[in-house]
C-alpha cells in the first residue's frame, strides 16, 4: 500500500493489535530448521566480507512521529549500524547506507531483502535499484534472499529484535533529534559492550581490534546524489527458490531453468560488463542469458 502511495485504514498499529487480538500471528520459536534444500550461503572470513541490512518500520514516537530505521549488521564481529530515517525514498536511503558504511566500512557483499527501493521497479527490472547502483560503484557485490524468508538475512533479523527491546522499548524519544542522538549511543554501547560466545567472549570492537583484516571506508564523507550513473561493471546476486514450473524469478521477469533446477535454490548472478545473466545451482554453471541492462 505504501508502494501505491495509499495510506492504511486503520492505521498499521492498529492492524496490528487486531491480528495479535485475533491469534493469527505466529512468532517461530527455536532457531530455523533447515529443510535438506542446498542454499548458497555467504560465508563472512573476516571483517567487511558480508553485512546484513534491513529496513525496520514504520516504528512510532511520541506524537505519532513516524520513522524506520536501516539496521545493519557486519557477521564477521557483529558490528552493527543503526541508522534512522524518515522514509525510504532514493535519495534518503542512499544516504542511511552511506552513513552507515562511514562508521562499518564497506562490505565486500551486502546482503538485503526485495525492498522496491533496493532493487529498483518490477515494471523495469532490469533498470538497477538506488542500492545496486550505489553498491557496484563502490565495488560492493549485492545479495538478494528469497522473497517470504527472512530467516536468510537472521543475523540481523535477530538484531532487530534486540533494537525494539533496549532501544524502542525502553527509552522514551518524542523527536527526530533525540531518536537520532539514542540511536548512535545504542549502537555504541553494543559494539562496545555486548559480549558474544561466537566471538569468544570478546565485544564486536574488540574483535575488529583483533583482526588481521581491517574494513575499507568511503572516500567521501558525502554520500553520491541520486539518480546515480549507471555502473559499467560488477556483479549482482539473486536468490530464488524454483518451484516445478522451472520458472527463476528476477524481479518480475522470468527466465527458463533446466530441469534440474525445479525445487532447488538457484544463484542467478548479472555480470553488468559482460550483459549476462548466469544460473548456478549448487556453484556450478548451469544456465545462462542475455542480460541487456538499462
């Protein structure tokens, strides 16, 4: 709806309690399951190899201000970022992961859900979303899970879950200023205090501090000014579940797979320079399409 420019009737926090009210939402309990289905995970070797970004919202302060808040999570030392915005146009996200990465470094991959904003338009797929852009500049490959699993993109998912709790549940903001202000002391006081087993007990600074590897930043403090150029080379990921239709999904468009391919995870990846879409399953070559990108 918010797509569409169509504001909810009732309003989102009241959809909300009726759902709850009515026993229809089902929280997962436990940590996922896997289904026995080859998935073609990133693996995150050392700081700056992969973050996990997502957008949280719309989320509510006093005097009905609304906002979201672009949270991101660095899986090598569990670094995170939390930046807040207003909404999610072009321009606005653009600048949340700008600032964001001024503080995280650069990824090697970023990985994201099917948000319109970061991919760009199904009515023009192959068009080039704000972030793939923003990303392939600045030699940043992008990830995108499957549409309906949010489990793919769980370390963050997970974090956002400890954002609501010790940040939006518990401090009381009633404006943009004191949102802004909360949202980077929050975010310190977990990199530099939040202890993790999978780190050995170290803090998230502390285990940046103790890495071979450090993380790249930007070359500016200012973020690039949408629309951006169309970037002439790099590389962008789709992952997509095939169904027995044999059909891979990319943002809308629908592309033949050989048969091998029906109900297995599928890497679609678009090499900008060479105009090519490549299908893998399970890394290996298995497919592949004429890209024309515009």
């Amino acid at each position: 709806m918010e797509a569409l420019q169509m504001e909810p009737l009732p309003s989102v926090r009241t959809i909300s309690r009726i759902l709850v009210r009515q026993e229809l939402t089902r929280r997962r309990v436990g940590p996922y399951q896997p289904k026995g289905k080859r998935y073609p995970a990133l693996f995150a070797g050392h700081p700056g190899a992969v973050h996990q970004s997502d957008f949280v919202g719309p989320c509510y302060l006093q005097g009905a201000l609304r906002f979201y808040s672009l949270n991101s999570v660095d899986l090598a030392t569990a670094r995170c970022a939390v930046q807040p915005l207003m909404s999610r146009c072009a321009q606005v996200t653009i600048d949340a992961f700008w600032s964001s990465w001024g503080r995280l470094g650069l990824p090697q991959h970023q990985q994201v859900d099917n948000e319109l904003v970061f991919y760009g338009s199904p009515a023009h797929p192959r068009g080039m979303g704000s972030l793939i852009r923003l990303c392939l500049i600045q030699e940043i490959e992008v990830w995108f899970i499957p549409p309906g699993e949010p489990w793919r993109n769980g370390v963050v998912e997970k974090f956002n879950d400890h954002w609501r709790q010790k940040l939006l549940g518990r401090i009381r903001m009633k404006d943009l200023e004191e949102l802004q202000r909360e949202s980077i002391a929050f975010e310190q006081r977990h990199n530099g205090r939040y202890r993790y087993s999978k780190l050995g007990g170290k803090t998230p600074t502390a285990a940046l501090a103790t890495s071979v590897e450090k993380p790249r930043f930007p070359a500016s403090l200012q973020p690039p000014r949408h629309p951006l150029p169309r970037p002439q080379s790099g590389r962008y990921h789709v992952i997509r579940f095939v169904r027995s239709d044999g059909l891979l999904d990319v943002f809308g468009e629908k592309f033949k797979t050989p048969p091998e391919a029906a109900y297995e995870y599928v890497q679609a990846t678009v090499d900008v320079q060479r105009q090519r879409l490549d299908i893998r399953l399970d890394g290996n070559l298995i497919d592949e399409h004429k890209y024309g990108l515009r």
